[in-house]
C-alpha cells in the first residue's frame, strides 16, 4: 500500500436541487407518496459544494429548471474525456429534457456535444479508468450505446451487466478510486462481468451489500480523497485501511431519489 495517495484536481459541473422531489417512480428507490425535504436536500447539497472545493476541486453550475425534479443529478447529463462531450439520451421519457439544458451549457462553454442515438445516461454508466471505459447496461444505457461511446471517444469500452434492479446505474454499484484501482460490490453484477473485473482489478476494494445500499459506492475519489456516504461505515474504514482518506458527506435526502454523491456530480475531463 502506498504511503502517501495523491490527490487530483478535479472540475465539477453541478445542478442545484432548487426544484428536487420526487414526482414519479423510475426506480426502485422512488416513492412519490414518501415526503421530500427541499431545504434539507439544499442544505445537504451545499455541504458537499463545499466539501468539495475545500479540498481544491472547481465547482461549476447548471442553472435548475422547473419541472425536471431530477436534474440535480448531473452526473447522468453527459461523459466527458479530453474535452469530447458523449451526450444523454435518457431512458425514462420525465428526464430526456434535462439533456437539452446540459447541452446548452457545454455548448457555451465552447464544447461540442454528441448526441447518441441509443439510450444513454451519461456518467450513471460509463466509466472512466484512465485508460478505458467501463460501461453498465442492463437497466438503462443500451448495448448498442457503447458501441456509439467507443466509436465517438476512441476510447476502449468495457461492457459490464448490471443484474440488481437496486443498482441500475453503474455508478451506484462501482467507482474509480484512482488510475489504478475500483471499489465495487461484486453481487450487483453478472457472473461473467464478475470475472471481467476480477481480471481488471485483482486488487479491488470490494463492498459489501449494506455498503451499496448505503450509497456507499455512489462516491467520488480524487486518488486520495473519497467523498462517500457516511451511511457506508464498514467501506469507510476499508477505503482507510487501503491508504484513501474517508470524507463523509450526508446526502440522505437524495437517497430517496436513487442518487447520492456521485449522481450529484458530473466531471469535465
């Protein structure tokens, strides 16, 4: 284990949870009956802006729009990897505008945004390692948008099967701790994509199921940093173990949702 993990500075593009609810059911998480608490989500949220730019990341925002309750979860508006922007076109009808406000703001900020044709939600289930792309399927993002992410990026994609409706997106089952490791709960996956990412990652930080359902593995690392759910004690104390610096970040509120803090946040390669 090395002595000393180093940190990265990262660019984050966000989404304030100014209009958040939850209006409709997606996932297995939703439960429209089940009251939301705005403030607290704002205040949740603001803690982890700041968590954030205190260990020296840029934070950059989208402007809410009402009526797109989801659009706080910026994460699953686009893939960003030296500068290519691999858009979203989202499976559930209630989301699929959110792409067009995202769209918007990359376009001004002078990139140019590739619109897939197959179904696919961003960063919710694709992956990027530093050297390829792992991508989820099984619920949402379609296999046939790999293949449009692969051609489009020139990057290596890696397709994995998600099998636990819990865990629809990748990122809720699956982060990227640094250029040469993860951190995933193995049960959330295929037998056949388990033993792809053994291969990959012999030396993987491996969570268990209370973990996950924790939204423990809905983190972001910066190599050394890991903002992750204070819910997911046991990984905390194994991401410690392994030389990372647990950062917690209570985003309880939006757990109602399916999200948490890798959903809150979209990264600009």
């Amino acid at each position: 284990m090395p002595e000393s993990r180093v940190p990265r500075s990262r660019r984050f593009l966000v989404c304030e949870p100014r209009h958040f609810a939850v209006s409709y059911a997606i996932n297995p998480w939703m439960e429209p009956d089940r009251p939301v608490d705005v403030d607290l989500a704002q205040e949740q949220w603001q803690k982890l802006i700041r968590a954030y730019r205190r260990h020296g990341h840029s934070v950059e925002s989208v402007e809410p729009v009402p009526g797109l309750p989801d659009m706080v979860f910026a994460a699953n508006a686009a893939f960003v990897v030296g500068g290519r922007v691999f858009g979203s076109l989202f499976h559930a009808p209630e989301r699929r505008p959110e792409s067009v406000h995202y769209d918007t703001w990359f376009k001004a900020a002078g990139y140019d945004v590739y619109r897939p044709e197959a179904v696919t939600e961003g960063e919710g289930d694709l992956v990027w390692t530093g050297r390829y792309v792992l991508a989820g399927t099984g619920f949402r993002t379609t296999r046939e948008a790999h293949r449009e992410a692969q051609e489009f990026l020139g990057h290596p994609v890696i397709a994995l099967t998600l099998v636990d409706p819990y865990f629809y997106h990748l990122d809720t089952a699956l982060f990227v701790l640094d250029d040469d490791n993860i951190c995933y709960f193995p049960e959330a996956f295929s037998a056949g994509s388990r033993e792809v990412l053994r291969r990959l990652y012999p030396d993987a930080v491996l969570a268990t199921r209370e973990d996950a359902m924790a939204f423990g593995l809905n983190s972001v690392s910066d190599g050394r940093n890991v903002f992750i759910a204070p819910q997911a004690e046991a990984l905390a104390e194994n991401l410690a173990d392994h030389g990372y610096v647990p950062v917690p970040v209570d985003l309880s509120e939006f757990h109602k949702a399916g999200g948490g803090i890798k959903c809150c946040t979209q990264e600009i390669r």
